[in-house]
C-alpha cells in the first residue's frame, strides 16, 4: 500500500475517533489486501476483493467476527479514504452461531470469593461481578471512579468509547475499604507491577481461573462470564431488561436479550403442555 494512502487513511481514522487497536486493524488489513495482490487497493475491483474476502473466509478460517472487523476496515478505507462506494455492497456474510452465555449460579460465585484469601484478588474479583465489568473495564478503574455516596462506579472509555454508570454493591464497597487501607493504591484502584500502571487484563484472567480451580467449578467459564452471571441474576431477580441493558452499556437492547434465555426464573415461569394436559380438569 502506497505510502501516502496510509498516511490518509491514518489521518482519516483520528478524525473519525477510531480507536489505536481499530486503527492498527484496519490499516493492516488494507497493507495485507495490497500485498495479497502486489497491487494498490486503489486499482481493484469487484472481482478481485471478493477473491480475497473468500481467501480471508477459506485460507485464513476467520471466525465470523473477525471477518466482519476486517471487512469494516477495507470497507472504511473505500468509502472514506478513496471516496468511492465499496464495490461488493451486497456480499452476504456468513451467519453467525448464536450461542448461550455461560453462568454461574450464586453459590459458584459464592465460592469463588471464599476461596480467594488475598485481598486484592477477592476485591478484584467481586467488582468485576457485582457491577458487571468486563475485565478491561475493572482493570482501569480510577479511585475516583468509585462514589460511595451515590453507591454508583464509573465506567470510563468502556466498549466502543462509551462511559458509563453502574451499580456499587454494599459488600463489596466494604471490601474495597479493607483492600485500600491495607495497599493504599493512589490512582489506579488496581495497580499492577509498576504502580503508575493499572493491572493487567491478563493478571485478572490468571486470578479467575486459579479461584475456578480452587473452587472446584468445571464449567468451561473465563472471567468474563463474571459479567453474565451479573445481567442473569439481576433478570432473575426481576429488573428490568432495559436497566440490565444501561448498566452493562449495551447499544441495542436486542443485545441484552441474550440473558433471558439463560434466566431459570423465566424458564420455571413456562409450564410442559405435557403437565398441564395431565392436570386434573375442575
């Protein structure tokens, strides 16, 4: 890809607000396009894109999200950098898998808290659940993003550059009291080796999974399910769909649906036609 192209399709993607991690994406994909071809981008058409999105598809094996991610940025790079209609508007995606979350019922969580003895892990561990974060959300939180007054935490630069708040739990404020007197962290809530460095997302990862084992829970769950087992309980509990969709900061609430499916209180709110043919008739 010619130099000045990415110079321009770099400049483009600031003035968008793209994210560094979307721009790096992007910007590959339209180099490895231009070396997959030994063309400029600018000179291809039709034919030869969808020749590379089957290779991408094919030779590659991208999974379905992937594939849409890099196809966003070839697609950013032709309606905005060159300023032409991408020319394979109507190529079909392959349809994605649905799949149900993992979740843990409370007395897994329960037990992954008693059995973390360390202070700082335990803390970690119960903000990521009772206010359902994603790892890299709990790994950046700021001392002054924890407000005991409003009982809320603030959730700075989450998915897709959106802020927001979500709930603070009574036990694990009485928790996060406990860790702070003992560590003292001064900016980040959770420092990591360096202390003007937040923890990693990779740290958080390795805690989850050795309290997994200590536990003794063998569903196949990451820390992230943390964050499902949060929207589930709280459906579970009867909040509103909507409420669940505002505290996990989901753009479509078709999103937050997902939690529904895997919610014991709807499933043993639905009763088997099989018992109520056998119910006795009055």
């Amino acid at each position: 890809m010619m130099g000045k192209l990415r110079d321009q399709m770099l400049m483009d993607l600031q003035l968008s607000g793209a994210k560094p991690r979307t721009q790096e994406t992007y910007l590959r994909e339209v180099e490895n396009l231009a070396k997959y071809f030994n063309q400029s981008p600018e000179e291809l058409g039709e034919a030869e894109l969808k020749e590379y999105l089957l290779y991408l598809i094919k030779e590659r094996h991208l999974s379905e999200g992937t594939f849409r991610f890099y196809v966003a940025g070839l697609k950013f790079f032709y309606r905005t950098t060159l300023k032409r209609e991408w020319p394979v508007e109507k190529i079909k995606h392959p349809r994605s898998k649905r799949k149900l979350p993992i979740v843990l019922d409370l007395s897994e969580i329960e037990s992954l808290f008693s059995v973390t003895k360390n202070l700082k892990h335990k803390a970690i561990l119960m903000m990521t659940y009772s206010s359902g974060l994603r790892a890299s959300e709990t790994a950046r939180l700021k001392l002054t993003d924890i407000d005991s007054k409003r009982m809320t935490v603030r959730v700075s630069d989450g998915k897709g550059g959106k802020d927001r708040y979500s709930i603070l739990s009574k036990t694990t404020l009485e928790h996060l009291r406990k860790y702070w007197r003992k560590y003292r962290p001064k900016e980040w809530l959770f420092e990591g080796a360096k202390k003007d460095d937040p923890i990693t997302v990779h740290s958080i990862q390795l805690m989850f999974y050795a309290a997994k084992k200590r536990a003794g829970i063998t569903k196949p769950a990451s820390v992230h399910t943390l964050r499902h087992s949060f929207a589930t309980h709280l459906i579970e509990a009867g909040t509103s769909l909507h409420h669940v969709q505002l505290l996990l900061g989901h753009r479509s609430p078709t999103t937050t649906t997902v939690y529904l499916h895997v919610s014991r209180l709807n499933l043993a709110q639905v009763i088997s036609p099989l018992d109520k043919a056998a119910q006795p008739v009055s």
